[in-house]
C-alpha cells in the first residue's frame, strides 16, 4: 500500500489528524499497519494540564470543516510553532517533530521544561502532594519566584489538578488566587502520561516569551497555530487571566498585524478567537490578502450560569 493509502486507511479507521497519521506510517511495519498504529495511538501523550479554552473538544471540527491541519503543510521541511501554548492542545495532536512551543506564563514553562528533563524527580515530588483544602491553601501561597524549578513544576501541575475548575488566575501581584476545588479524587500524578510527555517534548524548544518573539524564527511553509487570549464578548466575560498583562484591542491588533507579517513570509497560519464585532473588524482588513474568517462553533462553557451555556460560535482565522 502506498504511503498516501495508508494515511487515509489510518484516518478513516481511528479518527486522527493526516500529520500524526503520515507520523504513524513511517513508524510502523507496514505489513502490521492497523495493529501497531492501534498501540501509538493508545499510548499517545495528552496535555498534562487542564486550561481554560483548551482546543482539544474543537479540534475534530476544525478538521471535518477542512480548515486543520493545513493540507499543504510538509511536515517532514516545515516546522510547528505554539505561541500561546497554554496545555498545548494542537501540539499533541499533531506531535511535530520539528516544534517550538511558548508562552508568556513562566511557571507553566518551567513546568512543561521540568516535564522534558526531569520528569522522574517530579512524578516522586508530585506524590508527596495531599488533595486537602488545608494542604492546598498551604502550597497555593507559596511565592514561585523563591522555589527550584523542579518545586515549581510540581506546585504548578498540584494546584492545576486541585484547584476550582483547573483555572488559572493571578492577581495584579501576579499571585494565583483560584480557591480549592470539589472533586472526588482527582488524579495529581498521571506518572504515565507525564513519561509519554516527556518522550514528546524531547526535541522540542520550549519557551518563555511574548508571542512576537516566534517572527524571528518562523520561515515559510512553517505552520502557526494562535491561540491568544480572546477579546471578551460582553464587558464582563473576561472570565480568566492566564498572566499579569492584560491582552485588550491594542494587543488584538498587534496580533493581527502579526499575521499578516507571516502571511507574507509564506507561512500557514490559523487563528482562534471570540466571534465579536471587533475581532470580525480587525480580520476583515486581511481578506484582501486572502485571509478567511470561519466562523465554527465553539461547545464550550464560558458563563457559569446554566442558561447562558452552550452553543456559542467563536472565529478560526485561516490563511490557506
Ligand atoms: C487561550 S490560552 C491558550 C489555550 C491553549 N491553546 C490550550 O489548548 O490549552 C492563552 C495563553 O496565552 C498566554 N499569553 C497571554 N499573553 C501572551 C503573550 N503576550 N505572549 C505569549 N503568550 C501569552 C497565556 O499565558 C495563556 O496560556
């Protein structure tokens, strides 16, 4: 079977992105294709954190709308860049092997570093930790700037599986304020997927910097996913602050010229944002380049209250 056939016979039969799918090929015995590829796909690393607009529900969406992954993307000469990485969604979707995954919150970076070069030392620091409110209140007030990476990571990933809804929020000191969360018994060391993780993140550059830092580096035929913080859709819908630095219409716009920036170079660039008047105005400026605007829905809570759940449509910018 040619290595095209196999791509799809891998799609159609586990449901999986055409990148990881070609991945899976030159990984397995081709006479053993459908066995072999069933143990990848089940061993597979997923974020290790839970993060407030994790993508991981809507990626299946994008890719039945045929807007994910880019079809022209050349996984073996293009590279993967995440610059609001968050729990990394898209990354370990497609595990790239070429990737550089960043961010602006240091703790979450250190964490994701601690993860790729010790993470034997954090799954024994991470089995210390007690879910109990007393004990989390304890390392919640913690001050990570006055702590060893490694007591970082494991705080980070602690307060992350233990806190109220997995969120992250800090106050203008920069301090996390996110009260003790209600849950039977929440899994604080997943010792497996944090070695699978490990594994992934092996070759990739992991770092702390703004978002802009990625134009330096990426090239054409790179793939670029952005997925910043979203512009409230109501005055009081800015329901998370993932960092000290607020991301508000001076920021969007930034971004936006950012795009077209890599546009330019011949990069492949998708986009997520909040479905609102502003961010459609600031988009609408680069259809002329060829820029679409996809409008797809978004099955995720955004209000706490019941009623004002559900089906709401958020934008996925594309350029190809
Ligand atoms: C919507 S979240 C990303 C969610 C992620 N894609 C996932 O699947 O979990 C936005 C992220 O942007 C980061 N961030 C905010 N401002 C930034 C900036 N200027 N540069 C880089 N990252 C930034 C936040 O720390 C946060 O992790």
């Amino acid at each position: 079977m040619n290595t095209n056939k196999s791509v799809q016979l891998l799609q159609d039969t586990f449901d999986i992105n055409a990148i990881y799918a070609l991945k899976i090929v030159g990984m397995v015995d081709p006479l053993n294709l459908l066995e072999e590829a069933k143990i990848l796909i089940e061993e597979k690393p997923k974020p290790f954190v839970k993060w407030v607009g994790g993508k991981r529900q809507l990626l299946k969406q994008f890719r039945l709308m045929n807007l994910y992954p880019p079809e022209k993307f050349n996984i073996k000469t293009g590279r993967y860049f995440e610059p609001f990485v968050g729990g990394g969604a898209v990354f370990f979707d497609l595990l790239p092997e070429k990737s550089f995954l960043s961010d602006l919150n240091s703790d979450l970076i250190k964490t994701y570093n601690v993860i790729k070069s010790d993470v034997e030392k954090l799954i024994s620091f991470l089995k210390e930790y007690e879910y109990e409110k007393e004990f989390f209140l304890k390392v919640r007030s913690m001050q990570p700037k006055n702590l060893p990476d490694i007591h970082i990571a494991s705080r980070f990933i602690y307060l992350n599986r233990t806190c109220f809804n997995g969120m992250y929020r800090v106050n203008s000191k920069g301090e996390f304020n996110v009260p003790f969360g209600k849950y039977s018994n929440p899994l604080i060391c997943d010792e497996v997927n944090l070695r699978r993780v490990s594994k992934a993140l092996q070759n990739v550059e992991i770092n702390c910097q703004d978002y802009k830092m990625i134009i330096k580096k990426a090239r054409k035929g790179d793939f670029v996913y952005f997925d910043p913080p979203y512009y409230p859709i109501n005055k009081t819908s800015s329901f998370t602050t993932y960092t000290k630095e607020a991301f508000l219409d001076k920021e969007q716009i930034e971004l936006k010229d950012t795009y077209l920036e890599l546009h330019k170079k011949g990069c492949f660039v998708m986009l997520s944002n909040s479905n609102t008047p502003f961010i459609n105005k600031i988009y609408n400026e680069l259809v002329k380049y060829g820029i679409k605007i996809n409008e797809v829905l978004a099955g995720r809570a955004i209000n706490s209250k019941g009623a004002k759940r559900g089906k709401i449509t958020e934008v996925l910018v594309t350029n190809y």
